[in-house]
C-alpha cells in the first residue's frame, strides 16, 4: 500500500502521523515490509531516525527501491499542480492532519478544494491530530468538516508531549517511558487500522 502523508500548513502533525504509520504497518506486516520515504525538504522524519533507532527504514526519495510491500510518503508540504495530481494518482490514499485550529483548517479546506478540483479520483482522509484534552475544539472541528461532507478518520490523535519526547530520542511513541506515551500509540494504532482496510 502507499500512503502519502500531506498538508498545506506545516506543525500540523505530518511527520509524526508519517512515522507512527510506517511503525503500525511495520508492527503488522513484519520488519523490513514498510519504508517511509521522506521527501519533505526539512528531513525531520530522517533526523528522528537518525537520533535513534526506528524499526523501518526511513530514506530520501532518491534511494534505490528496496521492495517493501508498503510505502509511506511524508510529503513536501503544500504539494500543488501537477505534484498534488502525481500524489493522488501514486497512492493508494492521502492522509490529510489537520489539527483543530482555524488557520489549520482554514488550510485543510484549501487543499480540499484543490483535490476536488481532479474531479474525484482523489482518495483521502482527513485525521485530527494535535487534539487539546483540556477543550472540546477537537469535537467542534470534527462537527464543522462533516457538514462540509469532508472524510475524516475516526478518532483522533490528541496532544501529548510524549510525541515530541520520541521524536528527540528518535524512537516511535511506544519506546518512550511515560504513561501517556502508550495512549498516544494506541491513537495511532485506531488510525492505522483503518488505512489498512481502505487498502
Ligand atoms: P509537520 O510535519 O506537520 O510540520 P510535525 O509532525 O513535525 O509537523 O509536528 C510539529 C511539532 O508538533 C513537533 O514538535 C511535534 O513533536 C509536535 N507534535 C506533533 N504531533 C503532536 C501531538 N499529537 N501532541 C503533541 N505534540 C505533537
């Protein structure tokens, strides 16, 4: 499967749902299935790897092929033109965060209209991501794009600092020694079970 990670704003959440993809498809197929390619010119998901130790491979996109089964972009952000219409017709499915915040959302429903404009060939779906436990504006922006009839996973990821703990220890979530780590991964593993079905 290939699943592209994108968005047109950047700090919503990208490349931690990129990498907690590639481990829940690496935890479900075995090592060595699930490569994440990261073409976003910050490299953040290379460095994260190479501050530690994650259980895929994580490569620029200039790297020999190496067969995996599954593939997970994280995108360049604001892909545009005939890069967003390539992302759309070399994956299986987008995966769009957006945290719940209006200059978010605001660049969510703008990437929206760009893929509605290729006439409905594009697969995607919206996750929530960065979600405040301490209000309900994760509810409220939910409610706000199901009216707009935008797809968007079930569940959502919600904000924990256990996130940027692993990114600067260069693990996934799951490795690192906190409480709240362990929801933070059971939210990604609920989001990775539905990609695989919309394989
Ligand atoms: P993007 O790739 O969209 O720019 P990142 O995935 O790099 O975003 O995340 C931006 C910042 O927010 C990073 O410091 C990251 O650790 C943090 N972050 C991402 N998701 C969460 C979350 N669910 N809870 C708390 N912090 C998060």
């Amino acid at each position: 499967m290939i699943v592209t990670v994108t968005s047109h704003k950047g700090g919503v959440g990208k490349t931690v749902t990129a990498v907690h993809l590639a481990a829940y498809f690496t935890e479900r197929f075995g090592e060595g299935s699930t490569v994440l390619i990261d073409t976003d010119p910050n490299a953040s998901a290379i460095e994260w790897s190479e501050r530690g130790r994650l259980p895929f491979q994580v490569v620029e996109p200039s790297a020999e092929p190496g067969g995996e089964e599954h593939v997970i972009l994280d995108s360049q952000g604001r892909l545009g033109g005939e890069d967003l219409e390539a992302a759309v017709d070399d994956s299986d499915l987008l995966v769009i965060p957006t945290s719940p915040e209006a200059l978010s959302l605001n660049a969510l429903m703008l990437l929206v209209d760009d893929l509605k404009a290729l006439g409905g060939r594009a697969e995607y779906r919206v996750l929530l991501t960065m979600v405040p436990w301490w209000n309900r504006s994760g509810t409220g922006a939910r409610k706000a794009l199901e009216a707009e009839g935008i797809p968007l996973l079930d569940g959502e990821i919600r904000r924990r600092e256990a996130f940027q703990t692993a990114a600067l220890q260069g693990v996934p979530v799951y490795d690192v020694n906190d409480r709240r780590a362990k929801q933070g991964w059971e939210d990604y593993k609920k989001i990775g079970r539905q990609v695989i079905k919309l394989r």
